[in-house]
C-alpha cells in the first residue's frame, strides 16, 4: 500500500487541542445566531453540478472539485472526450447556492421570511499557500424574503452580537451600497460597462493609496475629465460621508435607506462598536444589488466577515422576484486570529484518572463516573512507571487535573 | 440556468425541524463521549484516492466517489483512459481510514493509548432506496493503542451511556469474537479458506432459520459432516453459551477473555441493559481481528450500533503492531428511529416576536433581547393582517410561544 499519512493538498486535519477552540467558537456563533431565531439548516457539501456551473460566481467556478460519473454513466468511448462529459456532481464552492436551492424547494413550508443559519464546508481548488485552505468553514446568516432595511439591521447586529459573545470587541463595521457606488462612478461620466473595472481599482485604495489609484485609471486609459472628478468625489465623501452623496445623482431613497440602517446599528451598538460609511468598500461579488459590509478587526487589515444584499439571486432559480441578503463570519481567519491571541476556552476541568494494572478496572470506570458526576471531564488511562514524565505529557494534551486510582480515597489534585 | 432543486441524489438537506433533533441526538452523543474522555478529531472528507482505493474496504471500493484532477493533471492525449487516470482524490466511505491515517501522522504528540471520537459525514455511491442514503452520519469512538479488554469494556459501556443519555434504553448488547467463529468453524472440519463464505451464510440464521443455514450450507456442496457439525455446534452454542467453547478448541485465552468482558459489562450496567453471547454475529468487514459487537434495539431487526477488534489496520500504514478498536454508532439509523417514535427535543421555548410596520424596529429589537436574556430563543417577525392564520404557522415551524410588541406591556403567549 502506498503510504501518504498528510491530509489532501490544502485540507486539514484537526487535533483534539484544536478541535476543542474550533468547536467553542462554531457553538458560540451558531448558539447566538439561534437564540437570535435564525433557523439551522443543513445542505449536502456534494451539488449537482449544472446547479454549481450555472451561477455568478465569477472566479470560483474555475475552483470547482468535480466528481467522476460512475457505472454506464461514465462513457469514455466518445472522441474528443471534456471535463463535463464525465462530471455529474461537485463540491460547493460557497454556502449561498445550496441555500437559494434549499430555499426554492421548500418555499411553502418556511416562513414567508425565512431567516437561515448555515455552517459548513465549502470547497476551492485554489493554489494551496498558508492561510489559504481548500476546504474551510463558512458560518451565514441569511434573510430571504424581507427587501427591507430591517434586515440589514437584524443582520449586522446579530453578526456583531456573535462576535461580541467571543470577546471580539475591537471591531468596525463598514457599509457601503452597490447603488451608491453605481451612481457616483456614473455621474462622473464613466461608462456603465466600465463600472465593474473602476470598482476593482478603487478597491485597492487602503493598499495603493489615492495617488495608486489615480495612475492606475490613467493607465486604462479613462477619461482624464471623469477620472479626476471620481479623484475629487473620492475625498469629498470619504471627509462628508454620506451628507454629500446627493450632489452625485445618488437617489434620495438610497442615501436615507443608507443614513437610516446606519443610525439604527449606532442606536443598537450603543457605543460598543461603531459601523463607519466606506465609498471605497467594494466586495467582489457580481450578485450583489444594494448594502455591502464587512467587519474590520483590530488593524488586520482583511475583513472577519462580510456581506450584502443579493435581491436577484435566489429567485433566478424559480423566476420570481425575491429579496435576500446575507452575513458571512470568516470562521478560519477568526479562529487563526484567536489562536494567535491565545484565546484559552474557559471553564474545562480535564482530568486523567489513573489506575495500576492490579487495579478492579471496573471500579475504575465507576470511580470515573462519580467524578463525572461532579462535572469533571475524566479519561482513564494506566499509570506509567515514570509518573512525573507521564504527568507532564498530559499537561500537553490539554488536562488541567490528574487523579490516582486509589478506591475510595482517589484525590483529584493540579496537574501544574 | 436548467433548474434542479433535488439535492443531489441519495443525499439529503434538512429543514430547521429536522436538523434541531439531528443536532440534539448528535450533541448528547458527542458530550457524553468527550465527558468519558474521549478526543474529538476531524479529518477532511476528501482523501487522497491510493489511501481509500489501498484500504481493505470490501464492497465499499467500489462505490467510492471520485473526484477528477484539475488542469494540467488531467490529460485526455492518453489513449486507453481509464477511472484511475483522471481521479486523484476521493470521498472517504468511512472514518476508520481517516482515523488510521490521523494517527500515524501524529502519533508522536498523542497519548500512547489514544482514546479518539469522530464525527462526520461518509460518502458511498449505493444504489438510492428508501433509508439508504449517499451521504451519512457516523459517530465513532475507537481506542488505538490498547490490547488490553479493558478497551472493549470501555467502548461497550460507554455507547450504552450515550444511548441511555438519549432516553433509548431497551437494548441489548450482543458480543462475539472473530477467534471463536474461526476455531468453531474450523473445528467443524471447514477449510481456512471456506471460513468467510460459511460466516455470511451463519449470518444469515436470524433472517433465514437453522433449516435455511443448513440448505444454503449444503448448496455450496460443503462437506456435509461438517455441516452437521456445525449445526450441532449452533444449537449447542446457542444453548449453553461460552461453557461448551473449549469443546470445539477455542483457546482457553481466549473464552476467558470474552467472559471476562460480558461479566464486567453485566456488572458495570447493573441490569440496566444486557449482553448476550451470540456465535451468529458476523459483522462483514474483513479488518476485524478479535471481539466483535453490535447493539440491537426493541426488534428492528437491524443494528443501531457496531464494532470490533481491528488489530492490523493502523499499523499497516507504517508498517507496526499498534491494536486498536472501534464501535461507530449508526446515526441515521437511530434518528430515524428517534423519529418515528415522534421523540421531542426537551426545554424547547421558541418565542415569535411579532411587531406592526408602524412599530420602531430598534425598540422591537431591544424587547427580543431582554426576552432572550429571560432565556428564550426569539425570532422577529412582521405581524400579518391574519394573526390567527399566522400564529397556527409558527406552531408548524416549531415555535410555542408568541407576544405581540407593544413596549413594556409585550406579554409571552402559549400558542396552542
């Protein structure tokens, strides 16, 4: 047998020590988002592929993991054999195409607002390099069916709310609005076609700078004229905020729908963290139609989560017209930071109980279940000969108490 | 976009409903697990192909799915292409692989005796039909490490903790082991190489009776003193148990070691449940060594829960003797049947919080959270025009209880 002991390329395996942060984090999320109401449900990370290559998105459709047909189905006696002839299912590549299914299929037994929590794998065949994984966990709230700023409210709140429950406080929350940016970059005569491009630059802008920004619009060859007003629309807004945003053809409803979910989240934050109007927040997504938003930690300088608002998306599948939006918390890149704090999961009293091979293993095991009993986490394993080195050892998986075996009389003492 | 909203075939998505008894079985599982001191581990469900197609894995090999290389990798100018060719990774078809895998890898920073759980979804391309699914749930304890029966002790009497945990009580523990069946069947004058055959159709016995056993035996044109042997040896067995082994020269060692076990486990359940020697239990997979189990619940017919000794199967991976020992709990089997006995999730107390349009949506929030801090889980919805029509909805989604907003006189309601 040919022997390969690492996980696939770019996938992890999780120790006990690391599973145990992993876990704490996933359950203080998903137990806020339910005590919040948003209802667990769960989709198969396998798709059927034509549901996965025939959405938006954009440069993850070349990530696809595709699995082989089987059986008859796999017919290699063809000419000119492609991929697509021998593919029938996928992995999902996010967490959102799998939920507009779910969805649609189940229209009339959900809430005519359905308010979901999803928590899974997803899957992307992407140039493996730290920090980067090609299968990682996504934690998403969705609201479907609400097209009113309530459920940006409801959405930032409980995503901050979350956080908060893990002790991530030092964060900000940016906002933004796909029709705010379309119709500033508009009104400084770019054309709609170019609209996606400018994006992508005014994007880089916290990494280039605005002079960066400039020379790389030069550089596509845009109109001098609406380059330096978007230059001039840039500073204005980033130094007024949204009060200006009117003298760029911004329709009224947008900024007050802007101006009002921001008031709302500052009343509801009450001072514990702050959500902050950024022209120059883009997010990638060609699906989204109105919000956008991210949360800023610390000086990071990546987002530990983000969102917005995709009216058009889930009900392409059914041909109708139904709004949603979503809020998706990094759960990698949160816990990779947490990690690096130390974050230490509280309240775990692990003990090893010890026994010597002359030892009734059955009273062993009911010494355990007392301790149990008493709330102790509590493995059982036989002494060592060299009880010091065999303590230590234990110390490093993750026990805080240790236990020898001795009938009545067991003592559970500190290990450090 | 050609519309499919199946998911995809064999597998399975799970409305909130379903996935809140699904998260509560899992959930009382795995803290009973990891309170007796078993480590939760993950492993990713794809696995480099030459590890699951190299496994010792039976039937399961061939209903791997496969997932194709990417790029460059997949060449198409091979003329002869076969499966092997374009496949590179694959889904697990269980968690034992993964668990060898994980173990030899990071042997060195484990416990020398390392008491493992898992967790996770199993991918087998099976023929669809009703209760066989292409993706399910198992959930693993195995002890790697460890020769001793105090392993087997300790995996027996801790599943029943967790079945018990979930009020499932009426069950019965069947034991065997793998050097009995073998000296029995040999001793009936049966070739080593006619053991397997004859062992699939002794399995048979509950389904097809002593007369079917002995007209399918002597349809294989066995020896027909052997199958009288061996029928005399069942009857035999079934009567008197262990006491008659060593008439048919099963080592002394060996009886010894499966009554040492069945005593500790009847003495450690106190008559809370029971096990049964029973010569009849097979269990399919060739990796099993030694003590084999099951747990038969009510009369189902099926098991909800099985196991064994697999003494060679970690070591093989890097060429040691490392003992080791598994019992995986069937989970779709158990929820289904969970289900059918119409089981509640206990101290469920769902609050529909309902506002008016008119209502300040920030205030309404507010109210839910200091609902939430009395410990409900609440969800925010609009208040329709037909309040009786939606209140009976929110009794079908799960709720039981509800209050209409209306600021500090908000009252929680039942709703049924």
């Amino acid at each position: 047998m040919k022997v390969n002991l690492n996980p696939a390329k770019g996938m992890r395996d999780f120790t006990p020590q690391e599973k145990e942060i992993r876990d704490y984090v996933e359950n203080v999320i998903v137990s806020t988002y339910k005590q919040s109401g948003f209802n667990l449900i769960e989709t198969p990370v396998v798709e059927n592929i034509e549901n996965l290559i025939g959405s938006k998105g954009g440069e993850n459709l070349k990530l696809i993991f595709k699995i082989l047909k089987r059986g008859e189905k796999l017919d290699f006696s063809k000419t000119d054999i492609c991929e697509d002839d021998l593919a029938d299912l996928g992995l999902r590549y996010d967490l959102t195409i799998p939920l507009s299914r779910f969805y649609c299929k189940n229209q009339s037994n959900l809430p005519s607002v359905f308010k979901a929590l999803q928590v899974g794998n997803v899957f992307r065949a992407e140039r493996a390099q730290k920090g980067r994984y090609r299968s990682f966990k996504q934690c998403d709230i969705d609201i479907i069916g609400d097209g009113s700023s309530a459920a940006e409210l409801e959405l930032i709140t409980t995503t901050a709310k979350a956080l908060t429950a893990l002790n991530v406080t030092d964060f900000v929350v940016r906002f933004n609005d796909r029709r705010v940016l379309k119709a500033v970059i508009l009104n400084c005569g770019f054309l709609d076609n170019e609209f996606d491009s400018v994006c992508i630059i005014v994007d880089k802008l916290d990494k280039i700078g605005m002079s960066g920004v400039e020379s790389e619009l030069k550089g596509k060859n845009y109109n001098e004229e609406c380059i330096s007003k978007l230059m001039d629309a840039l500073e204005n807004i980033s130094k007024n905020g949204t009060r200006c945003l009117s003298s760029y053809s911004v329709p009224e409803d947008v900024i007050s729908d802007v101006e009002k979910i921001m008031n709302d989240v500052k009343d509801y934050a009450n001072g514990k963290y702050d959500i902050e109007f950024d022209f120059t927040l883009i997010r990638g997504m060609g699906y989204y139609t109105g919000s956008i938003f991210e949360i800023a930690y610390k000086n990071l300088g990546y987002s530990i989560a983000g969102g917005g608002r995709y009216d058009e998306m889930v009900g392409n599948f059914i041909g109708q017209q139904i709004p949603a939006i979503g809020f998706s918390i990094g759960f990698e890149r949160l816990v990779n930071q947490l990690i690096e704090e130390k974050f230490k999961v509280p309240n775990l009293e692990k003990v090893v109980l010890l026994f010597e091979k002359s030892d009734s293993y059955i009273n062993v095991m009911k010494k355990a279940d007392e301790l149990r009993s008493q709330g102790y986490t509590v493995s059982v394993y036989e002494k060592s000969k060299k009880l010091g080195k065999q303590l230590n050892q234990f110390d490093g998986y993750g026990f805080s108490k240790y236990a020898v075996f001795s009938g009545d009389d067991t003592e559970v003492k500190s290990l450090s």
